[in-house]
C-alpha cells in the first residue's frame, strides 16, 4: 500500500484495499459462506469468537404436547401481564374521572388510600410477568446449549509492539535529555492544576471569626418563650415539667442551637440537687434551664424521665441527669448539657442573665479554646 | 461496496437489506457477533450484581421523575396543599414540594416509594453481592481493580443514600442530617472548616440542600454510571470467573451464549426486579414524610433511624465509650469522631485493601477464574464471618432502642450487651466458621472415598449389617473411591447421581411418554436405569477393604 499515488485526478492515495485487510474474509469467500446452512455459519462464526458448542439439548418438538403445554403457560403469563398493565392504566387515569377521585382525603379510608397500593400492586405484578414470561420462554421453549469459551491472557507480541510504540514516540519528543523543558512542565503543571482549582476556595470560609458555634442568641434579659412565642412565669409549670423555651429573638424558635429545656424540679430532686461547680446560682428557685442540644451529635435531647432524673437523647441515647447539672451518666456523650443562667424581669417572667458560658452542641476540636 | 452487492449470498429480504446498509455504514457485524457469542457462565449468585444493576436504572429512572417536582430551596413557606394537617404549618419550599410531589401528583408517591425502595436494595445488593465475590475468591488476580471499584460503588451508594434522604427535610431526614454536622465537627483539627465549607457556615444554613441535591443528582450519579461502565467493560474483558466442573478449567469459562439463553434470563431477572420494586412501592409504605413533620432542630421522634446501610454506623455510635482525648493546649478529639470516621475508614481500608492482604499473605500471586468453595479456604471464610458478625452486632445496636421497647429490655443492658457482644462475637465467629469448614471438607472427602449412603441395609453371609455405599467412581483393590476432591460440589444424596428418575412433565395430565424418558435418561446415563451394572455393595469402610465381596448376579 502506498501513501503517495501520482495518477491524475487522484486524491493521492490508492483507492483499493490494502492488502492488511486480511481475517476471516480472505478465509471464506462470499461463494463459500453462500453454500453454508445458518447453523454452520452459526458455529462458524462462535469458533471465531473462541466459542465451541459442547451439547445441545433440542427445544420440545414442534406441536408435540410438551411444547404446546409450555406454549400456553408462556402465553398465558404474558397475557396476564397485558392485562395488569391495562388494569393499572384504567386506574391510573380513571380515578377521578370514572372512578371515584385519587386525592387525599380525611378520611384516610376510600378509594384514595386504596390509589397508590393498586398501582403498585398492578404495576409490579404486570412487571413481574414480563419477567416470569421470559424467563418460562428461555427455560421452556428455547434448547438449552452448553457452550464454552475460551479465555485469552493478554498477548505478548501487544505488549512488545505497544511498548515499542509507546517507548519510541516517548523517546523522540526527548524529555529524558530536556531537562529544562521537564522542569517547566512539572512547574507549569502545579501551577494550573492549582488555578483551576482555585475557584473551590469560594467555599473556604474562616469557622472562628465571631466564634459561631460558641454562641447563641440568648442574652442578658432575653426571655425565655414557648414556640407559640409566649414568655413564662415561674407558677407556669407543675413541679416535674419540662417546657422547650426559645430566646425572645426573631426567628428564635427556628435557631439550630438555642433550644432550651426549661425544667421545674420535684422538691425531692431540689434537695439533691448539686449543680456543677461556680454553676449553683444559675437556677431560678427549683427551676433549672439546660441547653437542648446534645453534646455528642447535636441531636434534641427530648425524653425526659422525671422520676429518674434522666434526660435521654433518642438518637444514641446519652443519658443526662437533672440532678448533677445535667452530668452524662450513660453512652456516649462526654460533656454536661450546658446550663443558662436564668432569673425573672420586673414584670416575672423568665429571662437569660447571659448567653451561655460555654459552647452547646457537639464538641469540635478547639471547643476549649475558644 | 459494489463488490458486496453482486456477491452470492446477499440478503434478499428487506430486513436483510436494511442489515447491509446499516453494516455498511456503522461496522458493527463484527463486534455485535462477538457480544451475541459471549458465553456466561450459569449460577444463581452471579445475578446478585445484576440486580445491583437493575435497581440503578430503575433509580435513574424514577429519581428523574422526581427531579421535575422537587424543589432543593430552603425558603420558609406556609403549605396550603392538599393534605389537610398540615396547612398553614410553616416549612421549607423542600419539604412542601416533597408532599406536593406525594399528594398532589398523580402517582408522584408511587414513584418517591419505587426510588426508596430501589435505593434500599441497590445497597442490599451490592453488599450481597460482595459477600458473593470475597466468599468465593472471586477478587483473586486478575480482578483486584474490579474489587476496588466495587468498593467505591459501594461507599457512592452511600454517598447518593445519604445524600438522598437528607432532601425531603423532614424531621427525621433534619435529624440526619444534624448528626451528620457533628461529625463533620468532630474531625481534629480541620472539622470546623470543613463544616463551614460543606454547609457555607454554621448548622444549618440556606445551602445545604441545593448543594445535596446537585451532588445527589449530577455528581454522585456521574461517577457511579463512569465507574459501573468501568465494572462491566472489565468484567467483559475478564470474562467471568465460574465454580469448578465438569469441563471448566482456568482457561475457559463453560454456559450459555448471549444470545438468546443469556438475554432472556437476564432480561426476565430485570422485569422481575422492577415488578418487585413497583410492587414493594405501590404496598409497602415507606418514609412517610408527612407523618414525621417539617424539620425542626428543637424536635425529634424517638426511634430516629437512618437507612439499613448506614444502621451499622449508628450502632457503633451508640456503643463507643464516652471518651473524648484532650490534648494539651486545650484541644479536643471527640469521642464521635472514632465510631463515625476513623471505624468506617478502618473498615472499608481493610475491605478494598483485602486482596492485597490476601495475596502478600498466602504467597498466591497466579491468575484465578476458578472459583473457590467458602469451605475449601477456611481462615478467609472466618475472617469473612468473623467481620459479618461484627457488622451484624453494630447493626442490631443501630436498633437497640427499638429492641429494648419492644422486648422489655433495658436500654442500658442493650448497649452493654452490644459493647461485650462486639468484642466477644466475632472470634467466636471465627472459630465456629473454621471448625464448620473443616467438618465439611471432611465430609465431601468421606464420600469421595467410601461413597455415597444409599440407605439399603444389607447382611452379609457371617450375619453382619452393613449399610451399601455407592461408590462416585471407580475404586481400587480396597473399595476405596480413587477420585480426588476438585473443588466442585461433592454429591451427598443418592438422588444427586441420578437415583431416582426425573419426574415426568405435565399437572394434570402427563405430557410426555414415561417410556420415552426412561430411553432419553439410558441414553445420557442418568438414573438407576443406566447404572444397572454399577457396585452396589461395600459398607464404605475401611475395615471393608479385602473382605470378600459379595458374588455378583
């Protein structure tokens, strides 16, 4: 074959196949293909692809019992599945139209609660039988060939040649004498992989400025408010509650760390009572307030067991006690639930003395420091 | 192709035809016989990918359906949908337009209920399907990067699980997703800025969701599709591995073409995969979101638990011991940080690293396509086992408080019990696999040698009984089989080598002539009906060897 061709007119190359096209086609001619039957072309072309047919088990002879038995049964199931699915069409689109509407409704009973497991139920079983059906066909109705393949490790004469290839156009652009050219590739290389990395750095933003997670919204005078945004007075609760409070802050009941439990002790739990040290004046009379969220993996600490004193949080279940300034006493939080210092404003109700004294939440690394 | 056109053998039909001249344009004759000639091997484990692969379609399928309702903004709405509790409830535009998707769409809950369920047993799956490979030895070399993937669509599919789940906002998806901030907090030294760099602040922000939904539904999905195609090019180009047999060697791989055996099957376990999802969408209810409530961080329902697949990481959050290490000058490594990220680092290292191990340790560095009996390598079986137990005992802990509501039992003795249970369960695991193991290999070995029980008592002329073995080949001098265990399933039941034959077909009414299956079983010598002349006559023992047989008819 010649990449050069000086006839006039020509494109340049010569316009016949080269002589590389070689394989199967120069094997078989389309004359002898043509006299081949469609099994033996079958076999043919599987040897090409490394496969050999060991054994067939023939399909059940046409029109012999056992071929019409699995005939109908492999009819029947796809009928079956025509008729799931035009079931499941009806009430998909006559609900509402025919059939009574598919909407939700009160009543939670009716058609709209039966609406999705229908076409549920209908959809899957009408899937389910296209699925059956085929699977029927192949086992039932079509011979059962054994057939093996064979398995090719890689080719050494691909490597060698590859590696040739590979080694020699390496070789020629000269990068192993070029030092200069090699260093300011790997020079430019850092330097526009880190540019075109540099646009993440919009994500980076500095986590201690204002030390967020140190603080929260509640403040000297803030008070304490029910969701519904009510403020509270000490006669408000029966000794043994607990009431979820809110700083007195716009959008306060919605803030992620602010939640507070605010908790009326029995006069038994008062007498037992040992806050944590320099904490003692921190309640109001038998109130105590504790921050809500947990201090292992800031869930809501919500179940509290008045009658033990615990305060259990239902994702790992820490266990906090009342009594101890809400000391971990079970799992596997580490810390106390922090304590706000609460006392009452001229008109009585509940306010914050400060924010908390220290971070609520999880514990991060320079929780401590901060 | 003047030349094609006057040869013999050319179509004359129109399909034919229209063959050519797409072949004429496209080439793909060639390449479409090789794929229509592949050969697969035929076992019920090697579908457990494949329903993987299923449920991933019927995902991207039904999770772009969802796309078109969703909505990722955290905006404040106040609902005025159908679903009447919860009108004038103030909520974010995601979850409103996830009950706008389960309420006010004509089969939008069907669909959300399919793609949970297929996220469900996507996972399930592909740990099945796992446990499959590594049992078997099927990560041996040559298919230590097809494990290594696997292992990265294993932590993707956690990766979209996560993601996915998180989006509703409801509160149980909100409490997820506020575990999930601590963790990211309880990293050392960099937790915060990663927090601050992941949520765009403090916890819990206005990005979070939009950024979710785009890693759940372009970024996730696009490596998981790039690296799936990767799985299945190498597998292709690997060919499959296959259990020993009849005929199958390392070289060759023994089953059914593509084409049409291989395609019907596969094709009805897809339909049977999706008619099973559609089904379980359509009648088993599944994160009813509206039941749980808008997310509220100062709320939370008892019982709050993730997804299956990430019950286990509970668990172990759960069990790990309040202990935060405090490090000089005030700094703080929290006790979450080690059930949360250094255990599933450690453990899924140790997963992709495992072939590796496997092959510095036993010296094997050749190329396997046979597969191996989980009996035929014990230590790896029970090391197997022993990790399954401990997976099992983290995920029976990411329940321990359902458990302990439901059967009356404390709490705190669940964690106990999880904490002791962890530790000790596992080598007990192990030593219980191995001993299993080696009873079996004894066994298949037994009946290689004295041959199968057949049940037919027999006396023997001096008055003794002796039970008459069937021997699975030719024995020598002692009565002794001479066949070497090959690493294939050893028959244990008579019935197994053609003791009884084949029932004739037909429910009512037979369907085919008895005689005609008693001629087609002597022909492939299957059944007693063949294997009259075979020696039916030692006990199988040992001390049988040399005594005198009995004289034969």
């Amino acid at each position: 074959m010649s990449t050069r061709d000086s006839a006039p007119g020509s494109a340049g190359g010569a316009d016949v196949p080269g002589p590389l096209h070689g394989g199967p086609d120069d094997d078989y001619t389309p004359e002898r293909l043509a006299t081949m039957s469609r099994e033996e072309l079958d076999l043919l072309g599987a040897r090409y692809d490394s496969v050999q047919v060991l054994h067939v088990d023939p399909a059940p002879e046409p029109g012999s019992p056992v071929e019409k038995a699995a005939v109908r049964q492999v009819a029947l199931t796809f009928a079956l599945a025509g008729l799931a699915a035009f079931a499941a069409l009806v009430i998909y689109v006559g609900s509402g139209w025919f059939l009574p509407d598919w909407q939700w409704d009160i009543t939670e009973s009716g058609w709209s609660a039966l609406f999705t497991p229908l076409i549920g139920a209908l959809g899957g079983l009408s899937l389910t039988l296209v699925g059956v059906g085929m699977v029927l066909f192949t086992k039932k109705l079509l011979p059962h060939e054994t057939a093996v393949q064979d398995k090719h490790d890689g080719s050494h004469f691909d490597r060698v040649t590859t590696g040739a290839t590979l080694v020699g156009g390496l070789h020629n652009t000269g990068l192993a004498r070029r030092k200069l050219i090699t260093r300011s590739l790997v020079f430019m290389g850092s330097g526009v992989g880190l540019m075109l990395l540099m646009p993440l750095g919009g994500l980076i933003r500095n986590p201690n400025t204002g030390d967020p997670l140190g603080r929260t919204s509640w403040a000297e005078g803030v008070r304490l408010l029910r969701d519904d945004g009510s403020p509270i007075r000490p006669g408000d609760q029966q000794p043994g509650s607990l009431e979820t409070v809110f700083p007195a802050v716009p959008g306060g009941n919605r803030e992620s760390d602010a939640a507070t439990m605010l908790i009326r002790l029995r006069p038994e739990q008062v007498s037992v009572d040992r806050p944590r040290g320099g904490q003692e004046d921190f309640g109001y009379g038998d109130y105590v307030a504790y921050s809500k969220i947990c201090t292992h993996a800031g869930c809501p600490v919500s179940l509290y067991e008045q009658e033990t004193s615990r305060i259990l949080c239902p994702c790992h279940q820490s266990q906090f006690d009342v009594t101890r300034g809400a000391l971990p006493v079970f799992g596997p939080a580490t810390r106390p639930l922090p304590q706000l210092p609460i006392t009452v404003d001229d008109e009585g109700f509940f306010v914050a003395r400060s924010d908390y004294i220290e971070a609520v939440g999880p514990t991060y690394w320079n929780r401590e420091r901060i | 192709m003047a030349r094609t056109a006057t040869a013999p053998g050319v179509p004359t039909t129109r399909l034919g035809k229209a063959a050519v001249e797409f072949d004429d344009r496209l080439i793909v004759a060639g390449p479409l016989r090789r794929t229509l000639n592949k050969v697969f091997p035929d076992h019920w484990s090697f579908l457990l990918g494949e329903i993987a692969l299923y449920s991933f379609v019927i995902l991207l399928i039904s999770g772009t359906y969802l796309t078109f309702y969703y909505d990722a903004a955290m905006t404040e709405v106040v609902y005025e949908g159908t679903y009447a509790p919860m009108r004038g409830l103030e909520m974010t535009a995601a979850y409103e337009s996830t009950l706008y998707l389960s309420f006010d769409v004509r089969g939008g809950l069907f669909i959300r209920q399919v793609h949970h369920w297929a996220a469900l047993l996507f996972v399930a799956a592909i740990v099945v399907h796992l446990m499959r490979i590594f049992f078997t030895g099927a990560f041996r070399r040559p298919r230590e990067t097809n494990w290594l993937i696997g292992i990265g669509l294993l932590l993707l599919s956690f990766a979209m699980g996560f993601t996915g789940y998180s989006l509703p906002d409801d509160l149980l998806s909100g409490t997820g997703l506020r575990i999930i901030s601590a963790i990211i907090l309880s990293i050392p030294v960099v937790g915060t800025w990663v927090h601050w760099a992941v949520f765009n602040g403090d916890y819990v922000g206005e990005e979070i969701l939009g950024r979710l939904y785009i890693v759940h539904v372009l970024i996730v999905p696009a490596i998981l599709l790039a690296l799936i195609a990767v799985h299945l090019l190498l597998l292709v180009k690997q060919k499959h591995t296959q259990f020993p047999g009849p005929g199958r060697t390392e070289h060759n791989v023994v089953g059914n073409r593509l084409f049409p055996a291989f395609a019907g099957k596969a094709g009805g376990l897809f339909f049977i995969v999706f008619g099973v999802v559609a089904a379980l969408g359509g009648l088993v209810q599944i994160n009813p979101v509206w039941l749980w409530g808008p997310y509220n961080p100062a709320q939370v329902s008892a019982a709050s638990q993730p997804d299956w697949y990430v019950m286990f990481l509970d668990g172990s959050t759960r069990l790990f011991p309040a202990w935060d290490i405090n490090l000089p000058g005030n700094y703080t490594i929290p006790a979450l940080f080690w059930p949360t990220v250094v255990l599933p680092g450690i453990i899924f290292t140790l997963m992709a690293a495992y072939p590796m191990i496997e092959r510095k340790l036993t010296r094997d560095e050749a190329s396997h396509h046979l597969l191996q009996r989980p009996r035929d390598v014990p230590v790896r079986t029970s090391l197997g086992m022993m990790a399954l137990a401990f997976y099992v005992v983290l995920l029976i802990s990411g329940g321990n408080d359902v458990i302990a509501e439901k059967f009356d039992i404390s709490l705190n003795a669940m964690t106990w019990a999880g904490r002791i249970g962890l530790i000790i369960i596992p080598p007990l695991a192990y030593v219980l696999t191995y001993r299993i193991c080696l009873g079996l290999q004894k066994h298949d070995r037994e009946v290689l040698e004295h041959g199968l029980e057949t049940g037919v008592i027999r006396r023997l002329p001096h008055g003794e009984f002796i039970e008459v073995h069937q021997p699975l080949g030719p024995v020598d001098e002692h009565g002794h089989g001479q066949l070497a265990y090959g690493g294939a399933p050893v028959p244990k039941r008579m019935n197994q080598v053609g003791g009884a034959r084949r029932a004739i077909r037909g429910f009512f009414k037979p369907i085919e002539e008895p005689v005609q299956v008693e001629i087609e079983q002597r022909r492939d010598e299957h059944g007693l009906a063949a294997a009259e002349s075979r020696e039916l006559t030692t006990s199988g023992r040992p001390s049988d060897g040399g005594r005198p047989q009995e004289p034969r008819d």
